[in-house]
C-alpha cells in the first residue's frame, strides 16, 4: 500500500511539470493538441478532449508529454502561387477526333492525372475529377442515338453542350486547391482525430511564437515542480509543525548473542548514546554503520606501512630464511598488528562522494594465505611462495573503531574496539530522529528555506560528485528504488517524511530535466539561447537527429539505472 502512495506521489509530480507546459503554452495562446500522462508505452485510454486538447493516460506511469499543433505542408500551395491565378492545370488532355469511341464514356482516375501533370512538368498529384456521367442525368436527356453527352464549363464559363466527342475539363488553381484541403482534412482525421495541424502562418503555432516565449513554455514545467516542492514543504512544515532537522540520536540498546565484535567486552552498556568515532561525529544511522563495514576483520586491502613493518620481522624472526619460500618450509610468524583507524571526510560520512579503500588489494592466493595464517604462531607451507606475499597476507587485518559515548551528559571513550568479518559492531540499536519546531509562521517560512536549501545544494553537490566521477554510476537508482524506499520511510516514519521525499524528488526531478542535454527541456533551452544570441535557427532536421540520438541514450541509462535497482532489491541493499 505504501508503494503505491509513492507511485501516485511520482505520478502528480510528473503531472504538475506537464501542467506547466500546458499552462504556460495557453498563456501564449499555442494550441495543445495532446496531454499525456504515462509515456506511449502498452496499453493507452483517451479520456476526453477539452478544446482543442485530447487528455489520454498511458499504463506506463512514469512519463508525461504535451503535443502541440504541427504545421500543415504548404509545399503546393507555393507552388500554385508561384504559378500564378491565370494558368489552368488541365484534367485530361483530349481533343476533337483524337480519342476514339471507347473513350468517349471514361473517367479519368487521379492516378492517371498524376501522371498526366507529371508529364506536363507540373510535377503534383491532383485527386479531383469532377466528369458528369450520363447514367446521372434523366432519360428525356440522353442522345436518341445512344452516344455520350457531358456538360462541362468551359474557359468562358458558358455551359456548352458536346455530343460523340470527348471533352475538356479545366480545373482552377482554388477549386483545386480547396479539393487538397477537403481531402487531407479528411485524411487528417480518419488517420488521428487529434493530430492536428495548421497553417504554416498560424499565431496558434509553437514555432511563430518569440525565443522568449518559447523559453518560458519550456521552461514551465520546471519551474512548476520547484513550485511544487516549495509548496509541500512549507504546508508539511505548517501541518506537523515540525520539519526534520537531519540528524538522528542513536543509543544502545542491547547486545546480539551472535556477535564476535569486541563492544560488549569494552565497557560500553545499555542507555549509552554515540557521540563519535574515530573523533568524527555522528549524526545518523549511515554514518555508523558505514564505519563498523569498513574497520572490519578482513576487508582484502593491506596498508604499505603494515607490509614493510611485517616483512622485516619476518626476517628478524627468521634470519636464514631465503625470499622464494620451497614447500615444507616451516618459519616463525609476527604477532598480529592492527591496521590504522579509518580516516574519511565529511563528503564521505554525508554519502555525497565514494569511498575509496587505501592500500593494496590483495591477490586470490594472498587471500587463501592470510585466512591460513590468521592466529598462527607458526607455519609450514604446502605450496611454494614468498616473503612479500607472507607480509601482504599476514598485514590484511582490522581497522581498530575508537567510539566515544555520552553517559550521563559526560563524554567517555572506548578505544581499539574490534569488528568482526560481517562488519558488524553487535550491538542492538535505538534511533530518535530528531526535529526542529515550525509553529510560528516566520519559523514555517525560514525552517522550510533552510530545509530546501540544504536538501537542494546536497542534490547538486552529489549530481556533481557523479559528473566528476567520484560516486560510480553503479551507484544511481531510479523510479523502482525510490518507490522501495519511499514506500519503507512512509511505513516507519509516517507521511510527513514521504510528503518530504516528494518534495525532494520535485526539485531532483526540476534539476536533471534542466540539464543541457538534447531530448531534456534544458537541451530545448540551449538550442533557443544559441538561436537568440546567433540570430540563426539551428537546421530543424539536424535538432531532430540530436534530440532521437540522445533520447535513445537517456532510455539506456534508464535501462541500466532500472538493473541497478532490481540487483540492489534482489541482492536486499535497498
């Protein structure tokens, strides 16, 4: 249940940035022929038109579109003007004597006149014929000798009557070109009611409008959702009175049975709340693990200090030991030694940039040798190896955890705790969230700015953490995690915090729709700045091409960010 509240919270974000679109291309008066919700994916229902707008929703939620008017190909009417009013573009070519009788009784097809144009350099189609047959008029006034009679206009406009002989049909360059539209009109819905298209000077047209408005109408969208968020902050602000403070209190609560750590046996006891580790404060739940996972006993990385210290005891214990090692070689082994504590930066413990383990990454058969080794005093080699593999292997141990607890409004610390091989500290957690109050309206206002303000630069300082390579793109997830997660925060921690989510979801969604890149609505901005300080329009077919090229690319990254989600949901990191 809670994953679908998210599902509808994603979809009225997704609505509220089309609706700028819609909203912002009504003010400048461009018609809306579609309004979309979902992306045209599987099954589609059209749910009513209003105006000029056909609304349909798509079962493909998490997508949105709004189509406006195309313009009508004007290519022929150009060309008739160019013509000009006087010349006739004839029907058939036939004169007197020169068809034979079979002939007199025959309609032309537009197949056929096609042709007959095309030969005469006119180079068009033309699908009107309008012949007069016999069997259409009334019996008294058909021929006594059985022979064709057709009434036609001719080029003075009287009506003359021709009787054995085929005649003349001359169309005029309006009457056919009011043909053209009737049909196409008609072509135009029988292909797609909604599809539709207009003159090429039409004011209702995208492509007439202003750079200006042309960058507030794609604009909109944007701003419509950082709007949104705005809003959502400061009614959840309002409504709660309270708004997170983006930290978290984290006692203990106990100890597991099935621990191996070293924390029970410390000192430490139930009731004692974290202050720091490792001399860095802690503020949440992500901070405290993430030093528990990466201090632990075996991580498969040697520090280079640890390997020389190693390796030179080795050879003061064993002064006639050779560097290749042969097999039945026993010798005496150093005491364990501790790597050095973890050092990360704040970067690091905010989850706003990787973390890169220090040291050498040990090889398969270094691994195999350091699980042998591990507490042996001494040693005797089934296989051959060497002196630098031994040091790798016997320096790849833990990294000692220094916590310091507050008991009793008084700090106390607790050094050279170990952690053992799952990253586990062992100890049973209690966790408060902590608020800050929002009753007074001044205190609604400045705390909800504070709150998207901080929210806001942490997006873009991550966005650009992963521009820069510094946080894998392994490491992104998409629509599937955020509805996990979502769903999850909104179970354990009410709709306050989900209301939160989607605010920051609005102004992440408002960010990467922003970005430069073709297919996004900032692409369009970039190609209308490069039209308004150029004065050139950038070539309509080559815009096209780069908006289908990255397009395809933006439906693989969303591919590749949807595996990610499904491995971390299947493989429970989420």
């Amino acid at each position: 249940m809670n994953q679908l509240i998210m599902i509808l919270l994603i979809s009225l974000l997704i609505l509220v940035h089309e609706i700028g679109h819609f909203v912002a291309a009504k003010i400048f008066k461009v018609r809306v022929t579609r309004f979309g919700i979902g992306m045209p994916v599987g099954p589609s229902w059209k749910l009513f038109k209003w105006g000029d707008t056909v609304f349909y929703i798509h079962a493909f939620l998490f997508g949105g579109y709004v189509s406006f008017a195309e313009p009508e190909p004007s290519e022929l009417s150009e060309s008739l003007a160019s013509e000009g009013e006087g010349k006739s573009v004839r029907s058939a070519k036939a004169a007197s004597g020169e068809l034979g009788a079979e002939h007199a009784d025959r309609t032309i097809e537009p197949s056929e006149l096609s042709e007959s144009l095309a030969s005469e350099g006119e180079g068009r189609s033309v699908l009107n014929n309008k012949t007069v047959h016999p069997e259409s008029q009334g019996a008294d006034d058909s021929p006594a000798n059985g022979s064709r009679a057709e009434v036609c206009e001719g080029r003075g406009g009287e009506a003359r009557s021709f009787s054995e002989q085929p005649e003349i049909r001359t169309i005029e360059p309006s009457e056919l070109s009011e043909s053209l539209a009737s049909e196409g009109e008609g072509r135009n819905k029988d292909k797609n009611d909604d599809n539709e298209t207009l003159p090429i000077d039409s004011p209702e047209l995208y492509e007439n409008k202003t750079i200006i408005q042309k960058l507030i109408i794609v604009s909109a969208g944007v701003i419509m959702n950082i709007v949104f968020a705005v809003i959502l902050v400061i009614f959840a602000a309002a409504y709660y009175q309270k708004l997170p403070a983006s930290i978290q209190n984290i006692y203990v609560d106990g100890f597991s049975n099935k621990t191996t750590s070293t924390i029970e046996k410390s000192g430490i006891i139930k009731g004692d709340k974290f202050s720091k580790i490792n001399d860095k404060k802690i503020n949440s739940l992500y901070q405290l693990t993430f030093f528990a996972k990466n201090s632990k006993l075996f991580d498969n990385y040697a520090q280079e200090d640890l390997i020389e210290k190693n390796l030179k005891e080795l050879k003061k214990l064993n002064p006639n030991i050779q560097n290749e090692i042969k097999a039945g070689t026993s010798i005496i082994l150093p005491s364990q030694k501790s790597e050095k504590p973890l050092e990360v930066n704040e970067n690091v413990l905010k989850g706003l940039e990787k973390y890169k383990k220090e040291g050498i990454e040990l090889t398969k058969n270094q691994i195999d040798l350091r699980n042998e080794l591990y507490n042996k005093k001494t040693y005797t080699f089934k296989n051959e190896t060497n002196l630098n593999d031994i040091a790798t292997a016997l320096s790849d141990t833990y990294k000692p955890v220094n916590i310091t607890i507050i008991r009793n409004g008084k700090e106390i610390n607790f050094n050279n705790i170990i952690v053992n091989q799952e990253g586990m500290l062992g100890v049973m957690l209690k966790i408060e969230d902590v608020y800050t109050e929002t009753k007074t309206p001044k205190q609604i206002i400045e705390k909800s700015i504070n709150y998207l303000y901080t929210t806001t630069a942490t997006m873009l300082y991550s966005l650009w953490q992963l521009i820069t390579g510094k946080v894998s793109a392994s490491d992104m997830h998409g629509v599937i995690a955020v509805v996990k997660v979502g769903g999850d925060i909104i179970a354990s921690k009410g709709m306050l915090n989900g209301i939160l989510l989607t605010a920051m979801i609005s102004i992440n969604l408002a960010i990467m729709n922003f970005l430069p890149i073709p297919a996004l609505d900032g692409g369009h901005v970039m190609f209308l700045l490069i039209e308004k300080f150029t004065g050139k329009k950038p070539d309509r077919e080559f815009s096209e091409k780069i908006n289908n090229f990255f397009f395809i690319l933006l439906i693989i990254l969303m591919i590749s960010i949807c595996y990610n989600d499904i491995f971390a949901l299947i493989t429970k990191k989420l």
